[in-house]
C-alpha cells in the first residue's frame, strides 16, 4: 500500500478508508475542470461480445473483424491489434483451443475476462510483462468480495463459472474459491444511471450492498420522485393528447392518469406489453442472422408499440431510439439516423446530469450527422454543445476532445466559406 500511495502522490491522489463508504480514492490538491486527474489502461478488459455484435479485443471496435483462427472466440480488427494482444492471447489461445465447440459456446465475456486475469497475473508473475504500484494483481486481492452476503443461488453460480474456468485452464494448484471470491469483486461494474431512484436503489444494494443516499437517492417516495419514476418507465395516458403519467389505482384495477383521470386497464397494458415482447424477440433473431434491413423494420414496429405503451419520455423508448440510430448509422442511412438522434437528445438530457460523457457523446453524433447532411450551422450547435460537455468529461488534451476541436473549427469554416460566397454574389 506504501507503494502505490507514493505512485499516486505524483498525481495528487491518495487512497483513503472513509467510514460507512469504504476504500476510496481522494485529491489532495485543487483540480479544475477538464483537468486528467489520473490516466491508467484496465487491468484486464475484455469486449462484451454476443450473438449479435462483437468487437475487436485490442481496440474494441466493430465492423470488418476477423475472428482468431486457432480459438475461434476472439475477433481482431487487424494485425496491429492481434500483435499488441499476442503475448496474453498466446497463452489464452492455447487454452481455449483444447475445448470441444460445445463447450466453447460456453465462453461468455465473464468467464474470459476471469481466465485472463489468471494469465495476466501469470505473465507478470514470470517477468514476460512488468508490474507496477498501480498494476498488479495484489490490487485485485485488495477488493471486497462481499462473499458473505452474496445469496445462495449467487454463490453457486460464481463456484460453476469458476469450476468452468478451471477446466480451461487446467492449472494443478489454482484455488477454485479464489476464483469465486474474484467473480464477486471483478464482475461488479457502476450502474446506469438512467432510471428511477427505486431502480437505482435496487441495482445498489444487489450490486453494492449499501444503501445509497446522495442527494438524488435520498429523494426516493417523494412526490417529484414519483412523477418521475411513472414518467421515465411508467406508461402513458390513453389521450393521445394528454402527456400526463399514470400511476396504480387503489382497487389495482389499472393505471389512473393524474393529470385527466383516465384509466389504462391492466388488460390493456398487458397485451401490448406481450406484443412488444414477442416483437423483440423476433427482431433478436433478425440481428443475429445479419438482416440488418429486417431488424430495423422489427425495431421501428417495437417503437410503435412503446409509443402506445410508454410516456414520450420513457427509457425503454429511448433504447429503442438509440438501437435504430446505430442500426441506421452501420447502414449509412444519415437521414433517419439523425431524426432517431434528435428524439433520444430530451431523454438523454432528462435523465443525465448536465456534464454526463453519454449526453456529450450524443450531441457529438448529431453534430457529426448534421456535417454529413450539409447542416453546417446545426452541426456547429450540436458540436459546441459536446465541446462544453467532453472537454470536462474526457479532459482537455486527451486525442479525443483534440479531434471533435477541430471538427468544430472546420465546420466553423466551412460556415464563414459558405457565407462569404453568398456575400460575393
């Protein structure tokens, strides 16, 4: 611990144990907006790859992968990549390829980023990659596993995946609780932060174990709150020119709306709840088979029906929304991918602080789509607005924010172009 508090110093961090909150990390100098306050590579990463998308292991991109010839598990978007991975895929590789193609479907994202770890720790361990104060596996040891009050069904989960990770790697003396105990720290990742204080709440004390009580959280049962939760994932009045939210009846016949009183039966409700239902599972079988074309069509049908189902600014909606505007976008379909981008922007505003990386990223991709449909004057508005967000969120003098600075100056000039070509005529 000496050891990695004199490596952060340098940053102006230190790791503190603050009562009810645990192992953190605190500044202890001043930091301004859009300063890095530290910058470190993920111990172990890996792509949470499904059925439907996958993304290289290097750089986690997507679109013209190859797939690893020997394992056939990992996807590479080129040699660049596949070389800077070689020295832990090696070793992964090999263990990987022993496994019958049964078996190997069984090798979900969880289970790799578990095997790597243990190579990971291997290598640095033999000296093939060095290790640092803020890179090495004691870290790892250091975090809570929260054994104790993990459920049982939990428990037997996490002894399977480590049973399976032990027979991938095949190692004499690996501890198989060890591997159990690291499912329930490695695997625990920060909750989305777009829903309900009640949903929020929920995903904390399952993942967490703690109760939150941040000024947002300890809002939870109060009127505004309430509104809230019915309107970002409770349904809409059946007026079609009512945008009030509805909330359960005292008789639990249906849902009332608390701005014209109209009742939703729960009837209703369920049967077009069923419809989307059995509409997404068909448009999954679409994506998975490659018909981009006919998973759209599904996906623009699902949108229909949340529309029936949901409040205009429910986030089911939105997933919908975003899932189109990237469907859209793979199809280069710049025209529907910017109307689909334009109606997910009041959610995301809604829902997300004002500095959030997600809300700057969205405004980012409109600006982008506008450039590309020769709006330049709202393509300068969208990228301002994610200059003024991502510059905070990403940091000044990462690659990133250097590179949407100056799609901004050049969609600035291209608008001064544009305007001094109509003045000269």
């Amino acid at each position: 611990m000496e050891e990695l508090q004199s490596a952060l110093q340098d940053w102006g961090l230190a790791v503190s144990n603050v009562p009810e909150k645990g192992r953190c990390l605190v500044t202890i100098k001043d930091l301004y907006p859009g300063e890095v306050i530290i910058s470190q590579e993920p111990y172990i990463c890996v792509p949470n790859n499904s059925a439907t998308e996958s993304r290289c292991d290097g750089c986690f991109a997507s679109g013209n992968l190859k797939k690893c010839s020997a394992c056939q598990v990992v996807w590479y978007c080129g040699s660049t990549c596949q070389k800077s991975e070689w020295k832990l895929h090696r070793l992964e590789c090999d263990a990987l390829s022993k496994l019958d193609k049964d078996r190997r479907k069984s090798v979900t994202p969880s289970i790799r980023l578990m095997v790597k770890l243990y190579l990971w720790r291997k290598l640095q361990s033999e000296k093939t990659i060095s290790a640092t104060a803020t890179d090495n596996y004691n870290l790892v040891e250091e975090l809570v596993a929260h054994m104790k009050d993990i459920d049982e069904e939990q428990l037997v989960l996490y002894a399977k995946m480590a049973n399976l990770v032990n027979l991938i790697l095949q190692w004499p003396d690996i501890n198989i609780k060890e591997i159990a105990e690291n499912f329930s720290k490695v695997m625990i990742s920060y909750i989305e932060t777009a829903g309900s204080t009640m949903t929020r709440q929920k995903s904390l004390k399952q993942q967490y174990f703690f109760t939150c009580t941040c000024p947002c959280c300890i809002k939870v049962g109060q009127q505004d709150d309430i509104r809230e939760s019915a309107i970002l994932e409770g349904y809409r009045c059946k007026y079609d020119r009512c945008n009030g939210f509805l909330l359960r009846d005292s008789d639990d016949k249906g849902f009332v709306c608390q701005q014209c009183g109209l009742l939703r039966s729960k009837e209703e409700v369920k049967k077009i709840a069923a419809e989307i239902r059995a509409t997404s599972d068909k448009a999954s079988k679409s994506l998975s088979s490659g018909n981009l074309q006919e998973a759209i069509s599904m996906h623009k049908m699902i949108e229909k029906l949340q529309q029936k189902l949901f409040h205009p600014f429910s986030i089911s909606l939105m997933q919908t929304r975003d899932k189109l505007l990237k469907m859209l976008m793979e199809l280069k379909d710049w025209r529907d991918a910017l109307s689909y981008c334009k109606l997910t922007i009041p959610v995301y505003q809604r829902v997300y602080p004002e500095f959030h990386p997600l809300l700057g990223l969205q405004y980012y991709t409109s600006g982008k789509l506008e450039w590309l449909l020769g709006k330049t004057e709202d393509a300068i508005k969208s990228l301002t607005k994610a200059v003024h967000i991502l510059r905070i969120t990403h940091g000044t003098n990462t690659l990133f924010v250097k590179e949407l600075i100056m799609k901004l100056e050049e969609a600035r000039a291209e608008a001064s172009y544009k305007l001094s070509s109509k003045d000269d005529e």
